[in-house]
C-alpha cells in the first residue's frame, strides 16, 4: 500500500495540539470528502489516534519537542488510488497549517 507521511510543528504543548488535531479529523470538512464514513479513535493518554475509511488508514500521533510539538500522520491508500497520494499530501498539509496558524 502506498504511504504519505507528514509531520508539522507547532509552538503549542503535546496536549494542546493534541486537542486540536483531534477536533481537525473529527469535524474538517475537506477530509470528510476523502471518505464521508471515516471513523477516527482517539487515545488521549498515549496522544495518538487513528482515522479508518473505506478508503484508507491513517495513523496520528503528537510528540513533545522543544517548547512545541510535533504531529505526524501517517496514511496508508490502497494501491488504486497511489496516483491521489500527493493530492492527500498537499492537502493535509495545507489544512495542518492553516489550522495551526
């Protein structure tokens, strides 16, 4: 299966950033579209998650580094969709930017 992975760094603490990565995959609409019945579990304690569609997997974790955080999600796309995998790229990191403007 092919992989995107993507990392963005933020200047909030590992809980915080947590929170509102949380709230991106469980209400942004963009991704919805990806897969309108993607389902998203979330483990507050490890702060990491994962979003499952029919379409897709993806797995999302925070980390502490410096004085922010780290988030990195990791997709896996079936092989017949390999020709989105940049198109899912671009627009998770367009979103995760925005977001945490």
């Amino acid at each position: 299966m092919p992989k995107v992975s993507i990392e963005h760094a933020t200047n909030l603490a590992p809980q915080e950033a947590f929170q509102k990565i949380k709230t991106f995959f469980e209400t942004d609409q963009d991704i919805r579209r990806f897969d309108p019945n993607m389902k998203c579990e979330f483990n507050e304690s490890a702060l990491a998650g994962k979003a499952t569609g029919s379409q897709f997997k993806a797995a999302i974790a925070v980390t502490g580094q410096g004085k922010g955080s780290k988030i990195d999600v990791n997709v896996e796309l079936p092989f017949l969709l390999a020709p989105f995998k940049g198109k899912v790229q671009e627009t998770i990191q367009k979103k995760l930017s925005k977001y945490f403007a």
